[in-house]
C-alpha cells in the first residue's frame, strides 16, 4: 500500500503502516547521525535544553552534502551505527519515523510508537531535489556531515517501511530466509 | 622520455574526481539496468528504478551522486621512462583539495581517536613503476558503508574449502549496509595487507570483463541469498564477484574480502607530453 504523510506524523499514521508499505513524506525531517545523537542523549540526561522540536519528530539518519543553505547531495547513511543510542532515544523523545539505510534491529523499540523508514542508499541526489528548504542548522560545531539540520522536504521518498510498529521487520524476514539458503549451500 | 608537469596532474585529478563522483560508469549502468529487467520483486524494482534515477540525476546536475563522497583510492602506474621532477603525492594531495573545493566533496577526514577533523585531504595512493614513458591514473572514491562491511581471515593452507563460505558469510552479515546490488572483490593469497589490496584492485574490473568458473558459482550463490537491493529482498545482491590471486607463504593463505556499492566510482586517464 502507497502513503502520502505529513510531518509530524501522529501515533495513528504510525500504527497505520505495515512492513512493505510506501511511504512518500511532507515536511519536516530532522538529520541526526552519531556525533549528533551522542550529543543528544548526553544533553537530555543532563536536562540541557534540545534546540530544535522532537516532538512527533522524523530522524534522517544522514550527513548531507551541503554547499551553503543547499542540499547538494543527502542520501541516508548506514542505520545499524547508532541502533544503541537509538533505543534510549526513542525512550527520551516522542519520534515516529527514522529514516535511513540498512535496517537497525530494534523492533522492540519501535514496537507501537515509531517505524523505521528504508531510502535507497546511495542515492542522494533523488534525496536532494526532494528537499525543498533548509529551515534550520544545529549543532555546526560538529561539522557539516554530523551537525543537525532541519529540513523541509517534498514527496521524499519512496521510503520502504522496513521495521513497522508491530513488530515486523524485513531485513529480518530476508536475512532469515538467507540463513536458510546458506545451511542448503554448505 | 615523457615530461610530466605537476600542473597535469592536479587537473588531471580534479577531472577524475569530478567524473567518478558525478557519471556512474557505463557498464555498472547497465548492469543495473538489467537487474531491474530481470527482478522481479516489486520493492526490489523501486530501489533499481530510483538508483537509475540518481545516476540521471547527478549526471545532469554534476553533482556528487552520494553524500558520502568517499575516500579517493588512487593507482597510479608511473612508467619508468617518465620525467617528474616535483613531489607527486603533493600534487595528487592539491587535486583532492582542488576537487574537495570545486565539486565540491564532503570532508570525510578525522583522526581515527579524537574523531575531530583532519586538516589534510583524505586520500589513499598506491603507486606501482611500469613500462613505458606515460603516467596513468585511476581513481575510486570509496564510500564508508561498504568498506566498513569487508573482512579479511587469515585461514590455515588446509581450510581451502572453506573460502567460499567466508566470502558468502561476508556478504550475509553486510545485508543491506553495504548497499546492494554490491561487487564483491576478492583478494586470495599474498600477505595480510597484499590480500587486501588485492580484493580493492580487484573492484576496479569492468562489469563486462569475462569471469572464471569460481566468480561464476560465488555470483550465483550470493544471489541466491535472496538479500536482494538494498537488503530488501529480491534476486540481485551482487552485479559481480571478481577474484584476484596472489602467491602466498607457504604456511599462509589470506583471504579479503572488499566490498563495493552500486555506486561504483571510477575514472581513469593516461598522462604523457
């Protein structure tokens, strides 16, 4: 099934979503890779005040290519490197939707809040021309890839909900079926 | 005798960065092509249609294809006959930051600990002395997700048959991170740094070279995986498996394994008077 969604996305449209559904977002996404949830995480246990909104939030795993106020290249970066600091995330902010490449294992997490949205890796220039307007830049200290930037983005997609928030997942399904075809090749 | 100048060689690298970031090569274009004519899973379809899409598009607009615009990985084949009289690392480094500039390309470099930016250009350069009066040069800019997905073992001489396992298992883990449909470059043999330069020059054969038996059963094993593009699930994981070999210690036998996204950078060009 094909969606077309608005940021910030509610409980509702979340719980709508099914493993290998279409997604297509308006809005606002929010790009956070390591450096910028470690920091996160560290200003939200000391109680420090978070800049930008994360409330119904969209996370963008990626670190754009950027020159001046424009999207120049942002494809999405490998999830699985900030999985951990994910799970305590989602404990600490209300986000509904992460996107990025590569799955990240935390169904558990995601379970009946959140889904983990799959954008063709490498394809940043399709990601690019789906942004229309840099709306914010945070945390510019920790250099262009990893500080955070709010933008505002057009039919982004198609993003494959690879994790739902019921707790199906299919990178898992396929490397399953994987493990299976390997035990045969042996 | 060819003289070479030290001005040919940082607009010669600019060049190459500016076409291998910006122009996916023709015969992975059409590799992927006829993936998606033979794929038949539908979300497999979408990720070969938006991939095709992004080379179109980056191609137009001449910029990067992907974010991370990688490491730039050179070759470069220095005949013996070829007169160079400046320091060829400083002029290669001076392209990289021309290109860094210009293109422009992500700054990647950190240092490895403190993780805070390097001032230098990232860059990786392999010389090699050949025949010849002529200067050649290749660059690959090497995305992070699917160098971080590689792996190198070093086996017992008696654990030939296990390779292929390593290899499969390799590629298994990596599932979607490496950005499938992949070319897994294989490195046997050699020394523990030899085997890996041997899987990183094997990425740089042509898609529409011949391949040996051995390629031939890892290809299909691997799309047999079922991983799919972009480890969504469907038929193509791998455009190509290419195998270098290397003579080894006879107590040795290294294998390494480097893989490759579909955004396979590379451009080449020959230098001379």
């Amino acid at each position: 099934m094909e969606h077309r969604l608005t940021t910030p996305l509610s409980e509702n449209d979340v719980i709508k979503l099914i493993a290998g559904d279409v997604v297509y977002l308006n809005g606002i996404i929010i790009t956070a890779r390591d450096k910028a949830h470690d920091r996160l995480l560290q200003w939200s246990r000391e109680g420090k005040k978070i800049p930008f909104d994360l409330e119904g939030a969209t996370i963008y795993h990626c670190g754009p290519l950027m020159r001046k106020k424009t999207a120049l290249a942002a494809g999405p970066t490998t999830s699985a490197r900030m999985s951990k600091m994910t799970t305590e995330l989602l404990k600490r902010f209300d986000i509904r939707a992460i996107i990025g490449k590569g799955g990240m294992n935390i169904t558990e997490a995601l379970r009946d809040k959140c889904v983990y949205l799959a954008y063709t890796g490498g394809c940043g220039s399709t990601a690019a021309k789906q942004i229309k307007r840099v709306v914010g830049n945070y945390w510019a200290d920790l250099g262009m890839a990893e500080s955070v930037w709010v933008l505002e983005v057009e039919n982004f997609g198609p993003l494959i909900v690879a994790t739902d928030a019921h707790n199906n997942d299919l990178f898992d399904k396929v490397q399953k079926k994987a493990d299976q075809q390997m035990k045969k090749l042996k | 005798m060819s003289k070479i100048t030290r001005k040919q060689v940082v607009n010669a690298v600019l060049q190459l960065l500016r076409q291998a970031e910006t122009e996916l090569p023709e015969d992975v274009l059409s590799a992927l092509k006829s993936a998606l004519e033979t794929e038949s899973n539908q979300i497999a379809r979408t990720q070969l249609s938006q991939m095709m899409e992004n080379a179109e598009l980056a191609k137009k607009h001449g910029t990067p294809m992907c974010q991370d615009t990688g490491t730039p990985v050179f070759f470069v084949e220095v005949g013996y006959d070829a007169e160079i009289d400046f320091d060829l690392m400083s002029a290669i480094q001076d392209g990289v930051a021309k290109a860094t500039k210009e293109i422009p390309l992500r700054h990647n470099a950190v240092h490895p600990i403190t993780r805070e930016s390097s001032e230098n250009e990232l860059m990786d350069v392999n010389l090699s002395l050949v025949k010849g009066d002529k200067v050649k040069i290749t660059v690959a800019p090497k995305g992070s997700g699917s160098e971080n997905m590689s792996a190198l073992r070093m086996f017992n001489p008696s654990e030939i048959k296990h390779i292929k396992h390593f290899i499969l298992e390799t590629v298994k883990n990596a599932g979607g991170k490496s950005c499938p449909p992949i070319i897994v470059g294989v490195g046997i043999g050699g020394t523990f740094d030899g085997a890996a330069k041997l899987a990183k020059k094997a990425l740089l054969r042509r898609l529409d070279k011949p391949k040996d038996e051995f390629e031939l059963e890892l290809l299909d094993s691997i799309n047999s995986l079922g991983l799919g593009p972009m480890g969504l699930g469907g038929n193509t994981t791998a455009m190509a498996v290419n195998v270098e070999y290397g003579s080894c210690h006879t107590a040795s036998l290294p294998v390494a394994v480097n893989m490759q996204c579909w955004a396979a950078r590379r451009a080449s060009i020959t230098l001379e008077d």
